[in-house]
C-alpha cells in the first residue's frame, strides 16, 4: 500500500516506518503536526502529539527524500474520553486536516504508519481519522513486549537519543544518549520503578538523527539543556538544538540487506500456547484413513418457503432490566412495513436489520447496548454487500459480531439475532469495548462493522475469530487446516489478554464453526489443548456451508473476567464461626461458585423404527449469566431406522429423501428442553448464593441448531412450531424468551439437535457462599 509516515521525530514513528517497508508498503510522504510559531514553546501540552524537537522534523523530508507536509495544531484535546467523535476545535481535527490535505495531493493513498504502541487514546484518534478518510492505520509495534522492542529497535539501527526525561531514575545527564546506550539503564529502572521502557508513561522522548531509511543523517553540532522543573525526584528537562547540519551515508550506510533482518514475526505469550495446535490438528487429520463425504454437504435451499411464515414466531424477544435478547430476525418479519417480497441483498440487509431495530425501540434500547451478534448468510458472496449496509446502523463502536454461512429457509439470505444489556444498570461497571482498526501483529484488525470485543456485566462478548494473519488480514497459503487453527486461537487468546480475561479458566461457552465436517476431531482436539481441564466450559462443534473469507474453522466465545462473588471484601458467616476467609478460602469459594454440571439423558428404543438417542447436557454458571448447552446424538447403527421417506414434487417429478419424523424431533426436542428445566432447577438457590432464582422466567434467549439434511424441506415451519409449543409448556404466558433456529449441515458427535439457552441469575455474595458452603 502507499503509506503516509505520521512522525513526531521520536523513534516509534521511525521504527514502524522501517515496518511498513519491511512488510511490502511504499513510502510516499511524511506528515507532522507542530505548535504554532506564536506559541512561542518547545511543547505543547498535548495528549496526541509529540512536540519537543519540532525544529528538527523539516530536516525528514530531506532525510527520506519523500515529501513532507506539516499541520499546525490549533485545536486542544476537548474530547477525552476512551471513544472519540469528531469534535470540533479538539486537537484531533488538526490530523484529519493534515490527512485530509495530504489525500487529496496523492490520491493513490492508501495507510498511514502511527508508531502506537500502548496509548488507546493515541490510537483511536488515529483510526477514527483514517476510517473518516477511507485510509487504514499501520501499527505494527501495538503492543508489543516493550523491552524486546526497544532491544530491536537499537539493533536494527535506529539512532534515536533521548531529547526529554521526566521520570524518576532519569536524569539530565542522560539527554542525548542513544536508545542503545540507554537501554540496560532503562531496563533497571523498570525494575526498580515500574519504569515503562520504551517511554510510554511518558517518562522520556526521542529524536531520532539516523536509521536505515535516511539517506541522509542528521548531527547535532550544539544544543543545550533546559530544565523544566527540578523536582529532586523526578526532574523533568529538555534538549534543545542549536545548530544542526545533515551528513551524507555512505554506500554501506545505504545497504538495505537490513530489511532481511527485520523482525516480522514477534513471539506473544499466546504463541507458546498454541504452537502445539498445528501438530495436534495435523495428526488428527493424517489419523482420518478414509474420510466420509459430509452427509448433508450440498447447499440446500429449503423450497416452499412462504415469508408469511415467519412473520409469526411467539418467541421473538427478552426483555429484563438487565439482559435482553433478540431472536432470528429476518427482512420478513414486518411485511407491512418493509412489504416486499422480493429484494437486493442490499436491501434485504437493510430491512432486516430495521426490524431488529424496531424491536430494540420496543424494549426501550439503542445499538449502544447491544453486547453481540449473530448474523446468519445463505450466500457468503454477498459478504461485502451485506456489511456495506450493515455498518450504515452503528457508530464508532459496533458490536461484535459471528458472521457464518446457514442454509436459511427461502427467500431469506439473512438472519440476525442479539442480545443486549440495558446500559447505567446500578452496580454494573460501565461497558468497555475493544475495537482496534490499525493493522498490526497482535491481533486481526476489524476494519469493517464490527468490534473485537465487548466487556460488560462481568463478560467479555468475543467477535467470531478466523485463522487469519494480523499483519496481512489474509488467511494462510497454501490452504491448511492446522495453521488456521493455531492462528484462530493465537488470535482469541490475544483478544482475551488485552481484556484481562483468563480464556483457560473463565470461557462460560464455546462454538466452533467448521466448513468441513470431517475437521471435528482436530478442531475439537486443538481446544481441549488450552481448555480447561478440570471444569470444562461448554463446547459446540458444529458445520456450517461457509465462512467469511472461505475460512476453515471459527470460533465464538464468551468469556467471565472478574471474580464470581459480588463482594470483595472477606466477610465471615458470623462472628464466632472460626473463619476467617483469607485469600486461600476466597479462592475455594471461587471454584465452588462455577457450579460446572453434565447432565445425560437416554432414550431407548420402543420398536423396530424407534431408534435409541441419548440428549448430553452441559452448564456453567458464571454470574449473572447462566449457560448451558443440550445435544441430541444418535449412534450411527440407530439412524437408519429412524429414517422416513417423503415423496417431494420439484419441477413436475417426484423425489424422494430420507428425513427424521416429526414424532422423532419432536421427542428429540423434547428431551433437551426437559434437560434444560432440570439445569434450571438445579440452580435454584439460597438467597445469599448463585442461582437463577426465577428459572424459566429468568431465560433470555434459545438457539437450535438443527442438521437440516435431516428435516424434509416441508417440515421447517413444523419443527418450529413444534419446538415453540413444547416451549411454551414450560414457560407459561408470563415470561417469554427470544429463540433463533438456525439450519446447519452437521453436528459433532453424531449431533441431530443442539440447543443453547442463556438465562440470567443472581451474583453470589461471599456471606452467601460461607452460608452454603461451610
């Protein structure tokens, strides 16, 4: 790409630089935001920019020989919250006039390069500015491990020196320095005082007078030291230039062999995590001698479908003062409003995303409060199409989101469901949201209309994570399973980190989506590598007709961060009872508030055409949120009794397929809601422990995935009808819950049904706790 260096003359800008041409990008010009000349300041107080050394930065232009353009900041930082809007007369406005200006004298721009490392607040200005202009950021130091970084900076040959301390364990003596030099020193300081090493905290700034991009170096012929402030503990001083002149580099000096030596793959801690994965999936699959051609591989439509059938569901929302929930939603569930039966995708899209809309007005919410969603496409070709009209609905931080491939009944080509919780909810700490738009090697950039990451009501909501390569967005080629895997959990561990959630120990449930029913085995060997061994959350393996980018496997999460009691503070029982719950107890308390559970129930055959079943049951309770997860599997040998053959017209000719009896589903369907009340009512518990107190009243939404080769084509508004009655059983007129069925092409495990339901119950206290548990 054709890429803007936003620099401030400090090393990060220059090291990233170096980055982006490493990786393939092309330099066309420099950009630099300075005070202004009747400002009369070395530096500005500015949470955005960098300006101390602003008299050196006219210099880069002949350094790099490329193009430098400059922007005098006029605003100051007026919006300083974590999320930024465009705001005027804020300093940020000053970058998108210089953007801005840039774009329109090199049209063919395409990225600008930030060397943001750990500054939120730098970074969602930037890519608040790009996404305005149409431009992608290049952050490719974002979080990086700061003393490798720093380390790999001054090897690489960049020659910055310190032209600002303001730290303890800094002194005046140290301008000037280089970062080479520095570097044993700063990493002392970081031991002895938290120092951050690369200057993040502020602590320090460079000026950067050569790396191997210059042609041309810079060389300070006099400068002198000013002192700020001369704290005893932490003096804050500068360097000011003056008297410069640029040297000419020799022909080795301009080597550029110094690109091969370039550090494009940094090793995270989630590396050493999922680096087994490619063995373990690998051997999973050389180990399958004979793979079966997937069942119900072919693409179905489901035929006969009338939009007036799905108009009419009972069970289309949740609402509670805490979480709610919108169940599949189509652009045909308001035919009076929308009227049209026969629709763009586009539009389409728009449609059904308007009726989720009006649904949310109804129980008084907004997209603000929408924590996750599901989108659901026949044709994953129309993937650009529909987010072209999605994102027309979100602001600056869309929710996240899994976008797979399902088999929907005609003429749907999309379906969305949600959930949401109601913002200012009393005792809630305010919803956080991780939405990072630059590329870098962290994590994949979500450039389009979703988040990474939603944090709020003691769960963190994870966006749908494919195999792809942060620093290129692209999937791995040749094609394989094994390292689509490994960078998919690579990925979803990266996200977990940066939300302080432990995926091991606090995932509360799991959905892997396959493009290949053959690949349960490995996908589901590679989770159980870094799952939890003793508590396992659930897992649902299921198949699926696509996925975004042609994607082999996916995975949907949903993590508990925190602790699992309400309380913080360490209360007794009573005065007198001997326990003093110090941290050893709060932690047994912990793992006994988890109230992990497997339940199984079996049906055995009745006759010759009753095949035998078994429903397998799995909950875990993480509060306030409840979920459990129900799957019908059949042996193999009981299938094919339990099959019926339906003669089905198409085009003037009879067919023939072999189907489940609605009887069979509806048994089937049967028994995993009764495993679900048994869930529920097992949860039920004393006032001051974890529970779900109002049962069925307290269950926000129910997705049912059903093997759709396995239902006749006829039979899908039956089974769900069938389901919503048996549901309603249970529920009553009182309560209602929001359920999203979704056709897949296979389960793991012999799977016909699965079932997921997510009810919401009480945060348990730690006197409640003592009560039940001494």
């Amino acid at each position: 790409m054709k890429v803007l260096g936003l620099i401030s003359g400090g090393k990060d800008s220059f090291y990233n630089l170096m980055q982006c041409v490493a990786n393939g990008h092309t330099i066309v010009a420099l950009g630099n935001l300075h005070p202004r000349p009747q400002d009369k300041k070395d530096e500005l107080d500015s949470y955005m920019y960098q300006t101390v050394g602003h008299d050196v930065i006219h210099l880069y232009e002949e350094c790099l020989q490329v193009p430098l353009y400059r922007q005098t900041i006029r605003g100051t930082p007026i919006e300083q919250g974590s999320d930024y809007v465009k705001t005027e007369m804020d300093e940020t406005e000053d970058l998108y006039e210089l953007l801005h200006s840039v774009k329109a004298k090199h049209p063919d721009l395409q990225a600008v390069s930030v060397g943001a490392i750990l500054s939120n607040y730098q970074r969602i200005r930037v890519e608040n500015v790009c996404a305005r202009l149409g431009l992608v950021a290049l952050a490719y130091l974002w979080q990086r491990d700061q003393e490798e970084l720093l380390h790999e900076m001054a090897q690489a040959g960049v020659n910055a020196v310190l032209i600002k301390i303001a730290a303890m364990g800094l002194k005046k003596q140290h301008l000037g320095q280089s970062i080479g030099d520095m570097f044993p020193h700063l990493c002392k300081m970081n031991q002895e005082f938290d120092l951050h090493i690369c200057g993040e905290g502020g602590e320090y700034e460079t000026i950067t007078l050569d790396c191997p991009l210059f042609k041309k170096k810079i060389v300070v012929d006099e400068s002198e030291i000013v002192i700020h402030s001369d704290d005893a503990f932490a003096q804050v001083a500068y360097l000011r230039f003056k008297q410069l002149h640029l040297e000419e580099k020799s022909e080795d000096d301009l080597d550029r062999s110094w690109m091969s030596d370039m550090n494009l793959d940094p090793v995270w801690e989630a590396d050493s995590i999922t680096l087994p994965i490619q063995d373990i999936v690998a051997a999973k699959l050389a180990s399958i001698t004979a793979p079966e051609a997937p069942s119900s591989g072919h693409h179905r439509t489901v035929s006969g479908g009338d939009p007036e059938d799905l108009c009419h569901s009972k069970f289309t929302t949740h609402s509670s003062p805490l979480v709610c929930a919108i169940g599949g939603t189509t652009a045909y569930d308001n035919l009076l409003v929308h009227g049209k039966r026969h629709m763009s995708t586009a539009e389409e899209t728009t449609a059904c995303l308007q009726n989720v809309q009006d649904k949310l007005g109804k129980m008084g919410l907004s997209w603000t409060e929408v924590v996750f969603m599901q989108v659901f496409v026949t044709n994953m070709s129309d993937f650009g199409v529909v987010n072209g009209a999605y994102k027309a609905f979100f602001g600056i931080n869309p929710p996240p989101r899994a976008c797979v491939g399902a088999n929907l009944p005609a003429p749907c080509r999309i379906q969305v469901s949600c959930t949401a919780i109601r913002n200012n909810v009393k005792g809630v700490k305010p919803r956080q949201t991780l939405h990072v738009q630059g590329m870098s090697y962290w994590a994949p950039a979500n450039i389009g209309p979703y988040s990474q990451a939603t944090e709020y009501a003691n769960h963190s909501f994870i966006a749908g994570q494919i195999g792809m390569i942060p620093s290129t967005l692209d999937l791995p080629v040749p094609t394989s399973l094994a390292l689509e895997t490994s960078w998919s959990l690579r990925n979803l561990l990266q996200i977990a980190t940066n939300r302080h959630c432990d995926l091991v120990k606090r995932t509360s449930l799991c959905i892997a989506y396959v493009s290949n029913p053959n690949h349960f085995e490995a996908v589901t060997a590679a989770w159980n590598h870094i799952a939890n061994k003793d508590k396992p959350a659930p897992v649902l393996a299921i198949c699926v007709s696509s996925l975004p980018k042609g994607a082999q496997v996916e995975w949907q999460v949903m993590l508990h961060h925190g602790k699992v009691y309400a309380e913080k503070k360490a209360l007794a029982a009573s005065e007198d009872d001997g326990n003093d719950t110090d941290d050893d107890d709060m932690y047994k308390l912990e793992k006994r508030a988890l109230h992990p559970t497997i339940l199984t129930l079996c049906h055995e055959p009745s006759g010759p055409t009753s095949g035998a079943w078994k429903s397998t049951t799995q909950s875990w309770f993480l509060a306030p949120l409840l979920n459990v997860l129900s799957v019908v599997d059949v042996p193999k040998e009981s299938m094919s009794s339990m099959f019926s053959s339906l003669a089905l017209e198409s085009d003037g000719e009879v067919a023939h397929e072999s189907v489940l009896s609605l009887v069979v589903l509806k048994d089937m369907m049967a028994m995993m809601i009764q495993a679900v009340d048994r869930i529920l009512e097992s949860h039920k518990c004393p006032k001051l422990g974890p529970g779900v107190e109002d049962g069925w009243k307290g269950v926000v939404g129910m997705t049912l995935y059903y093997q759709d080769a396995l239902v006749g084509k006829k039979d899908v508004k039956a089974l769900r009808k069938s389901f919503e009655g048996l549901l309603e059983a249970f529920l009553g007129s009182a309560s209602s819950v929001a359920v999203t069925f979704v056709p897949v092409l296979a389960i793991a495990g012999n799977g016909v049904l699965a079932l997921t339901a997510h009810a919401v119950g009480k945060t348990p206290t730690v006197p409640g706790l003592l009560q039940q548990y001494h």
